[in-house]
C-alpha cells in the first residue's frame, strides 16, 4: 500500500461544509496519512458555503473522518496525523443507504488466492461463484436464495458498461466477467436488494460495479505456472501522454485442468485507457478486446460415478466446450461546480458465443445424444448520464440527482441447434432480436436533523422488444411468422430508505423498494413451440418483457470497536410469478411466486498494521409461496441457504505474507420437492509469499485439504451410455482437487 502526504491547501473567502456523498475523481484510493497540515482549501471535494462550518477531511467514498470546526476568518487549522483507509478498512458510516452496501479495493484483492475471474464478486459478502461447463463459460452466481444462473438477478457494470445480457443464447442475463484482468480493479463498489434508483434491470438481489485503475505507480510484469497445465502472463503499465495517463495491459492464459478431456482453454485479454483528471473535470477512453476458446466438461450423473462407470471428473461428451469474443469501446466523463456534478458514459461493444453443451447425455435423442449449439453476435450500444445538484431547502441540507440511462441490443443470428460432436442434426430457433431499453430516475437524500436522512428514489423503465424468427425445426413459415412480432412493457419502481446515527460509531437503515429482470424477447412473442410446432397455453405464449420483485430490509453498521467493521441485516424479497424462457429448450418454463429472507453478518477486522481478519455469514430461507403442481414441497431448486466466508491475511514489515481462507456453502435443494440435496461445499485456500519494491514471489494451494464435494450440482433426467432408459439423479460437477500455483512479479 503506498502513502501520500498532502501538501498544505489553501481557503479563502468562504467556510465550506464537505458532503459525506462526494467521491473526488482526482484522488486515488489508496492509504493516506495527512499530518500537521494547513487546511485552507477542500477542492477535491463539494462544498457549501456556511458561517460555522464543519471541514471533514478523507479520501474515497467516505470523506468525513476527523472534523474540525472553522469561522470565516480563522487562521490555517493544525491537524493531526490521520490514516485514512480503502476499501473493507473504510469507515463508511454516513456514506451507505443500507447496512449491506459496501465496498472492496485492490488491498482486499492483492493477498487474496483466486483461481477464477468470478471470484472477485466473492468478495461481496454472501455471493457465491461457481463454475460446470468450463473456465471460459460465464459462472453461475448464487447471492439471497437466488440461483442467479449466468446473472439473471444480479447486475454487473464494469466501468459503466453493463455487463448483463439480455436475451441471451445461453440464458437471460449471462454475465461472463473473464473480460476483467483482476490486477487492475481498483475498487468493487456492491450493493445487495431493490432499494437504489441508480440501477434497473437484473438488480432484484443486488449490484456491483467495477472501476479500472486509471493509472499505475509502476508496470506489471507477471509470471504464474501451476499443476494441470496452468499458465498466466501478464503485462501491465502506463505513461504520461499528453496531459493524461495511458494505461495498456495485455493477459495471455492457458489451462487443461484436471478433467478427463482436457480444456485446453486459451484465453486473451487486452486493455488501453486514456486518462484526463483536472480539478474540475475529467476523461477516460476504454478500448477492451477478450477471446477464448475451450473444451467443457459438464455435470455427470452421481449415480454413474459411484458405480464406476464414470471418472469424478470424466465426461458423457468430449465434444462440449465455446469460444467467445467481446471488443468494447467506452468513454467516461464527469464535471463539477461548487453545488452541481454530472457524470457520463457511452459505449459500444461486439459480443459473439458460440457454446456447445450435452447435459443429459441420451435421454432426449437416444441416437445422436443431446449436444446443443446455442450462438449469437450482437452489437451493444448505450449510455448513462447523471445529473446531481446539491440544495438547501426549508433549512434542509437535501442532494438531487436525475439520471437517464439508454441501451439498445442488436442481436443477430440467435440461435438453438441440435448437434452431435458439433456437427449440425437439426435446427430448433433461429432468430434475429431488436431490444431496446431506456430509464429515468429520481433520487433525493434529505438531511432532516444530524442524524436522520432519508433517500427516496423513483425510477421508471421501458422495454420494446422485435423478433423476427428465421427459422425454426418444423420449417413452417407459418410458425415462424406467428413466433416473431413485437411487444413492450413499462413498469415503475419506488425506493425508500431511512438512516438514523450515529450513535457510538453504529447506524441504523430501514430499507423498501421494487426491483425487476426483463424476460427473454423471443419469449414475449412465442405462441408455438419452434421443435415440435404445437401451440402454447396461455401460461406460457407471449409471456410479459418484465418481471417484477419487491423487497424490505433492516440493519445496522458498527466501527464501535476500533479497527472492526460490522454489518447485521435481516431481509425479505418476494418475485412475482417468473416466466422464464429457456434458452436450452427455446420454450417458455412457468416457475412460481417466490419468497425470500434471511440475515447477514458480515466482520472486516484490523487490529494492527499487519494483520487482516473477515469472516462473514449469510442464512437464508427459499420458498415458492404455494407448492408446484406434483410436488410434495415448495422448495426453490439451488437455493443456498447457507454461506460462511472467513479468511484471515498477515503482512509482515519485512515483505513475508500470508493468508488463509475458508468457503463454504451448503443447505441446497435441487428439486421443489426436497427428494435431491446437493450437499455440503468447503474449500480452504492457502496462500503466501515474498514481496519487494520491485519484485514478489507467492505460492497458492487451492483446496489444500483436497475436497471431493460439489462445485456445483442440478437433479435432473438423463440416459447413459446410449440406450440406457432415462432416469433422475444428481448430476454432479465437482471442485478442481488440490493444486500448487507459483507466481513471479516484477515491477518496473
């Protein structure tokens, strides 16, 4: 962690009041120590002019640490030594809307062992990453009782780009974050339940948002080899150009793994970035390219494992596997005045998959076996800008920001294919897709008294969808022009919160609010199915663009111990009736109204320089409100009930480090009605190393006690070897065993 120490700065003429909401563009967030300075001027930060004005000085999101009081014609004010943190050590009472916001820095990532991109939302208190069909695939993502899939109730933006996908070949809302290169995340800033207006589609359960680094004190040269041909390079610096900061990175990756058919996955990652930081404005220009291409092993029946017929980690097709591109082009821009800011972005990006998975073996077509090919490009383009203006009024110190957001989706050659060894048997759905979606939001936090505000939020949402189907197995041009059309939706959304504090360093929060995911578009104008032509009931042809949620939650944030930051939430979501198209199948599959609640714990401790401790806890209870037609339960299928993440990390002054961590996650259903468990999961990682000025040396042993268990696990029907009569079972993909990786980097 680097240190800063500020020169002294300058006020004049005016007595200024900092906003504990404003985030300084121009100041990094990393460790500040600020000693015996002469504050004169807060530029870095909003202001308000007030006779008796309370100057509190930090850095990141949080600003309000060590206040002092100043009159409009005192002398330069003497401060002492002050540390202001990033990241997990910030104190952010007075700058959250809810106890299970947060946020995570490049600190908390640097120690940590990660054997995958997904595990960077691992860092959120409660999610879960896990993977079944190969490291080039999108994770599946498990946060509140949600199986989220690919990311259907989670939403993702990387500096200011959604990453969610609408109506996507593999499933709504697939959210692939191999495209991220983790070194150069400067910070996760994560939110969990429907209560801010700032975010829309895919946010039912929560959000999170990454930000690049815009700049580096020094370049990137890294080295990682590890067991079942594991390798990584990176290399990663910047350089003035001009007035700014031009940032490039590029990642190559190769990996087997331990499956019976190798992966032999081949990944590439590629990044420039231009920055322009001034006082009062600032730019930044993205361009991203990310390709990889790999061999997939999916989900195997328990049942063959256990009687020999199937490896732990054998295949029913060693056919499976992807290969995926995505270029993007970005631009970021914001400006301030002494009572406004605004904030934008623009951008557009390619998008193309092509994903070929045999998940049931021969239960389908005894003969050429189940092998899918689901495929698409698409060129993304949209924006966001935000406009705050910060007020006065009745006496009350109040922020009011409106935002508009706009996407468009152009998605071409959408489609679902019957293969055997990824050769073509028969067509299913051949589709090109049109979506469009735009939303306004209000958003206004209100100071009633030192310690009451509120935020109240309104956001307003419209989707319109076009689908023009190509193709489909009957050939029937009939069907094909009764499954294409158009249809839209709006749909409004309040949020509510109240926060009240501190007292002794811990706040309270009262949140509501309404949530939604958009549904597939193809579903939205389906009347007949596209493989066999029969025509869908009504529960099923022309499902709604939008599905709804609501949500309610209570908590607290404490620092009342020194060094110990701690949340306790307790919460509820319920969903509306679900129609979700599936994008395996190319129908529409009627899934119930669903309740959700559960607590969260969640402990960041720093009881010295040196050392680090988290352990976090999340308890959850999923159920469908009535219980499904032939069920004996009312279970959600893959609903974790249970997530415990606990780690501990030491730095030592003289450059040895370490860490251990623990995951686990377990009390899952696979089926509605409890027949099929998928049992419990703990891996402990272990992690440690050497590092310099200029060089660092680390070992990482994941799943040092070599588990067995589940990485992830579905109850389903499935035929194996060919001819085998169809029956359930537990289909099973388990964790990678015990692996060694070392890593060298050198910083120039």
């Amino acid at each position: 962690m680097q240190n800063f120490i500020f020169d002294p700065l300058l006020v004049t003429g005016f007595n200024p009041q900092l906003h504990p909401q404003e985030t300084p563009k121009n100041l990094p967030d990393m460790r500040v120590i600020m000693s015996s300075l002469a504050v004169r001027t807060v530029s870095a930060m909003h202001v308000k002019q007030k006779q008796n004005a309370t100057i509190c000085v930090g850095i990141g999101v949080f600003l309000a640490l060590n206040c002092a009081m100043v009159n409009a014609d005192s002398q330069p004010l003497e401060l002492d030594e002050m540390v202001v943190e990033a990241g997990r050590e910030k104190d952010l009472i007075g700058t959250t809307g809810s106890a299970s916001q947060g946020e995570v820095s490049q600190t908390q990532f640097e120690y940590r062992p990660l054997s995958r991109n997904g595990e960077l939302l691992e860092v959120i208190p409660g999610a879960v990453a896990t993977q079944h069909s190969g490291s080039g695939k999108a994770n599946q993502y498990f946060l509140r009782g949600f199986n989220l899939d690919h990311g259907t109730d989670f939403t993702t933006y990387v500096d200011g780009i959604p990453m969610n996908m609408p109506t996507h070949a593999h499933g709504q809302g697939y959210m692939d974050i191999n495209s991220v290169i983790p070194e150069l995340v400067k910070k996760i800033e994560y939110g969990k339940g429907p209560y801010y207006a700032e975010v829309g589609d895919f946010s039912s359960a929560g959000y999170s948002k990454m930000f690049s680094m815009d700049k580096l004190p020094e370049g990137i040269l890294k080295f990682t080899g590890g067991e079942f041909g594991y390798y990584r390079t990176l290399l990663a610096n910047s350089n003035k150009v001009g007035s700014g900061d031009l940032l490039y990175a590029g990642e190559f990756n190769f990996y087997d793994g331990v499956w019976q058919q190798p992966e032999d996955s081949k990944k590439f990652n590629g990044m420039l970035r231009y920055t322009l930081d001034k006082e009062d404005w600032g730019v930044s220009v993205n361009g991203k390219g990310y390709t990889n291409d790999w061999t997939a092993t999916n989900p195997i029946p328990q049942a063959l494992v256990d009687n020999g017929t199937l490896g732990l980690y054998g295949t029913m097709d060693p056919t499976d596997g992807g290969k995926t591109n995505r270029y993007s082009f970005s631009t970021n821009l914001w400006n301030k005045g002494d009572n406004w800011k605004n904030d934008a972005n623009i951008y557009a990006l390619y998008y193309d998959v092509n994903l070929y998975s045999n998940s049931t073996g021969y239960a389908d077509n005894p003969v050429n076996g189940d092998q899918i090919h689901q495929f698409e490009q698409r060129v993304q383009t949209g924006g966001n800008i935000e406009h705050t203006r910060y007020n006065k009024l009745f006496g009350f110190d109040m922020d009011n920001t409106v935002g508009f957001q706009f996407r468009h989706d152009e998605i071409m050659g959408l489609g679902l294919d019957r293969t055997q060894a990824r050769q073509l048997v028969n067509v299913v759905s051949h589709s090109n897709v049109s979506e469009t979606t735009a939303g306004v939001y209000l958003k206004n936090q209100t100071y009633w008294h030192e310690k009451v505000r509120t935020i109240a939020g309104l956001r307003g949402d419209f989707i319109h969808n076009d689908v023009t189907v190509l193709d489909t197995a009957m050939h029937d041009p009939l069907v094909n022009a009764a499954n294409s059309g158009n249809a839209g939706q709006a749909l409004v959304s309040p949020k509510l919160s109240l926060i009240i504090g501190p007292w002794f360093n811990t706040e309270y929060f009262v949140n509501g609010g309404f949530g939604y995911h958009s549904n597939d578009a193809r579903g939205t104008t389906l009347q007949f199915d596209p493989a066999t032509g029969a025509a869908l009931d009504s529960s099923t042809a022309k499902i709604s663009p939008m599905a709804q949620s609501r949500g309610a939650e209570t908590g607290i944030r404490s620092n009342f111990i020194k060094g110990l930051n701690s949340t306790l939430a307790i919460w509820w979501l319920e969903s509306n009736q679900e129609l979700v198209f599936s994008g395996d199948a190319g129908t529409t599959e009627v899934r119930g109204k669903s309740h959700r609640y559960g607590v969260e714990w969640t402990n960041y401790y720093k009881p010295t320089d040196w050392l680090m401790l988290d352990a976090d806890f999340a308890l959850t209870s999923t159920r469908y409100v009535t219980t499904p037609e032939g069920e004996a339960n009312n279970y959600v299928p893959n609903s974790v009930g249970r997530v415990i993440t606990t780690g501990a990390t030491v730095v030592a002054p003289n450059g040895l480090f370490g860490t251990v961590r623990l995951r686990h996650f377990g009390d899952m259903p696979l089926d509605s009605s409890g027949t099929y468990w998928a049992g419990s999961t703990s891996i402990v990682n272990l992690g440690a190393g050497y590092k310099q000025k200029k060089y660092k040396l680390e070992f990482d042993i994941f799943n040092i006690f070599d588990s067995t268990a589940n990485d992830i696990a579905y109850a389903y029907q499935y035929a194996y070897p060919a001819g085998a009569t169809p029956q359930t079972d537990i289909m099973k993909h388990p964790v990678e065993p015990r692996m060694v990786r070392a890593t060298v980097t050198v910083n120039f």
